[in-house]
C-alpha cells in the first residue's frame, strides 16, 4: 500500500466549513495514499477505530480518529473537492454516491464531525494536538505517591487512541455521548493491570469548555476511584491547554454530590435544579445527598449540569482530598486497594 509522509499532525482550528447551499458538489472517489491515509488501529468492544489523515481546504494536515460503524467517509480537500472513500475498502455503488450528494446539498452550515447520511460520516473538524507533558510531570508524582497506599493500582491521561488497554467509557453504555463515534477525548483513568477500571472523559471545546463524564466498572464500584479521578482532575486542569471551566452532567446523586461538596461546583444557568432548590429552600452549601436522591427521583431524566471553574485554589483543595484518600490510614475516607 502507498503511503504519504507528508500527512504530520493536526493542529487544534477546525476545518472550514460548507457553505450553507451547494450547486454542484464535486465529490470524488478518493486514492488511499494520495487523497487521504487510513491506519487501522486497536479495536474497542465490537468495533474497529481508526486513524485518518487528509489535508483540508486550506491546505492543513488533519487527523481524525472513528470508528467502522460508519463505513463511508467524506471530507473537503485543499482544492475544495469532497472527497468520497470506504473506510474498508468496500464497493461505493452510484446509489451511495447519488444518495451523498443528495446529502451535501441539503446539508446545513456546521463545523462538526457528524453523520451526513446513512452509513456515512462527514468530517469537518480535526483532533487538536495538545502538548499534555506538564500534567504528565505531575500524574508522575501522583503516581508515586498512589503506589505507597495500592501498589499495583496507577493513573493514566492520554488521548483515547493513545491507550492500549482496555476500558470502558460511558458513552458506549448509555445514551449520553461526548466523544461518541469520533474518539477525540481525553481519558483520565485509573488502571489495574491489563484494563482501565475507572475513568473520565474529557471532551475540550473552542472556548475553554471541558465537558466530563465517568465511568467505574461494576465489580470496582464503591472504592473511592471515581472521587480519586475528580480530585486528580482538578489538581491537573490548570495545566491543559486550552481548560477554562469544567462541566458535568451529573446522572446520578453521588456524582452529583461530589462536585458540589468537594469542588464547590455551580448550577449550570437556567437549569430545573435551580427550580427545585428555591422551592424548597434548600442551598448547595448545605445540600445533603439525600435531597440530590429525592431531586433525581422526582426527576429522572433531567440530570444536573455542574459547573466548576479551573483555578490554583480549586488544584490545591483537590490535591488535599487525594492525600486523604491515599493517607494508608486504612480509614473509611479513604480508597481501598
């Protein structure tokens, strides 16, 4: 297979985007190694991901990372054509094609990676390269100090497509999604050899949003792993690139509580809990968790939105409660190995 060295690494602007009415699209069958490069890297439950690269309109090496749930990829090159390929290398039928570009005409103006039709996936942003070395010196520390309490227990944050161990992410398992078919989070995790058994997903916007969710395996639940990750996140936030505030959709009390005790979290604007709080003349200061468990009863599918600003006062109180779960005391505040 032919390959081009000239596809580098991604840079964090996304690609331009489509202009709001198409005429005449010209969509191509694109050249493996010429148009774009496709590297099929591990598998994640039952599908296959991959690594795509491909220079976009401006001229700009791109990287996108999916998955073969969608077999027909689409994307603008740098002459402005759209070019067409399967991800499998599987026949395109001139049905496929016509239903495409019947597509691209009716698509409406947007920057996101998304589904244009069925089977098919359009890409029009690309996975920002994020120089995570500073936290990396910290997680490194963190580790050590991890290592005294539970000696075969350590912490990882990487990009999805980096991780060569197995876990589970939240989104594959519920309806809520962040990263979904795409895979350009990072996860924050923590790892038992061979697997990943808790993590957190971080999903980074254009204006410094950072959208979370978390997942601890079933057999691990009940361990303080989940709260160890917060604590960890907030001591590391600072130093990723691009974080201005994080926010949570908390789907259940426990998670819930944690970010208002422990992180000082806020209600995201506008949101129902707002309601339910006034009505009955509850605070956040001195919410318990049995008034978060009679919110999400009375309120199963509205799962709070938290907000927690990133700040050097935030890492320094979150880096106490990780020394309290670690503290070897054998307390009941603390993580069990």
């Amino acid at each position: 297979m032919a390959t081009k060295k000239s596809f580098i690494k991604s840079v964090s602007k996304p690609a331009p985007s489509l202009p709001n009415k198409l005429y005449a699209p010209n969509l191509i069958l694109g050249i493996e190694g010429t148009d774009y490069q496709s590297t099929p890297l591990q598998e994640f439950l039952d599908k296959r991901i991959y690594k795509i690269e491909y220079e976009t309109v401006d001229g700009t090496p791109c990287i996108n990372y999916i998955d073969n749930a969608n077999k027909h990829i689409v994307f603008q090159n740098k002459t402005g054509s759209y070019i067409l390929f399967h991800l499998e290398h599987g026949e395109i039928t001139d049905v496929t094609k016509d239903m495409i570009i019947k597509a691209l005409l009716k698509k409406r103006k947007t920057t996101k990676n998304e589904s244009l039709c069925r089977d098919t996936i359009i890409l029009q942003s690309c996975v920002p390269d994020i120089d995570l070395s500073p936290v990396q010196n910290i997680m490194d520390g963190l580790n050590r100090e991890l290592s005294v309490k539970c000696p075969d227990l350590y912490m990882k944050i990487a990009p999805f497509h980096e991780y060569t161990e197995p876990m589970s992410r939240y989104s594959e398992h519920n309806h809520l999604c962040i990263g979904c078919n795409f895979y350009d989070t990072l996860i924050l995790s923590l790892c038992r050899e061979p697997k990943c058994i808790s993590t957190i997903e971080l999903k980074i916007s254009p204006t410094g949003e950072v959208i979370i969710n978390s997942k601890t395996d079933s057999v691990d639940e009940g361990k303080k792993y989940n709260k160890m990750l917060r604590a960890v996140l907030f001591i590391i936030a600072e130093q990723i690139p691009g974080t201005k505030y994080i926010k949570s959709v908390a789907v259940n009390p426990i998670s819930a509580w944690l970010l208002i005790k422990y992180s000082h979290a806020t209600v995201e604007e506008g949101h129902l809990f707002e309601t339910y709080l006034t009505e009955n003349n509850y605070n956040l200061e001195n919410l318990t968790q049995g008034q978060l468990a009679e919110y999400y009863a009375k309120n199963p599918l509205n799962y709070i939105h938290l907000i927690v600003p990133i700040s050097r006062a935030a890492s320094d109180a979150a880096y106490t409660e990780f020394r309290k779960l670690i503290a070897g005391s054998s307390s009941t505040n603390e993580i069990t190995c």
